[in-house]
C-alpha cells in the first residue's frame, strides 16, 4: 500500500488591527487536520483543516485566509500546491474542509 503524504499550509493570513501594522506579524499556528496535529494517516476524502492566528498585539482578528495542499512540501511553502488552492477567501472562520484533488 502506498502512503502519499500531502502537505498543508496556510500561506496568506490576513488580519486587521486597531492600527495598521505589515502583515508578517499575524501567522497560523496550531495546524491541525481532523483537530490532529500531524495525524499519520486520516479515513476522510474531505478532512476538516483548522488553525489559530498567533499575533500578539492586542485586538488582532483574522479577515480572510488561503489554504494550499500538495506532495511537495517546499512547492507548497512557496504558496504553490498541486492539489488544492483555496484561493483568498474573506473569512473569519478557522475551520474549513479540503475540497481539492482526490487524496
């Protein structure tokens, strides 16, 4: 049996603040898939994929998000998977469920 491991990230966060502050100071933290952190292996064709933002100043919330997966973890590190793109959606939600290529 084949195992294919498929990568996940949150490349683009994007928060809203009292104050306009860059971007790179609000990232996901405490990835999970199916609320596992790192599970080796999941029975779901469309697991649920959810995060916390983690910005330390005060008053920091999440305005939308994307979503990338593929099998090859530096690919998608630079914001390219070859499985599934979420795209930008304006959201406030960390919850959301994979609907890319079959896994």
């Amino acid at each position: 049996m084949m195992i294919r491991r498929l990568f996940l990230s949150l490349s683009t966060l994007f928060c809203i603040f009292p104050v306009v502050f860059p971007q790179d100071k609000c990232s996901p933290a405490n990835l999970r898939c199916e609320y596992l952190v790192n599970p080796s292996g999941i029975d779901s064709q469309s697991p649920r994929l959810s995060w916390l933002i983690m910005d330390s100043r005060q008053g920091a919330v999440q305005t939308s998000f994307r979503v990338v997966a593929g099998t090859d973890s530096v690919s998608v590190s630079n914001g390219s998977g070859d499985s599934w793109d979420s795209g930008k959606i304006d959201s406030d939600r960390m919850l959301v469920a994979y609907s890319g290529r079959g896994l």
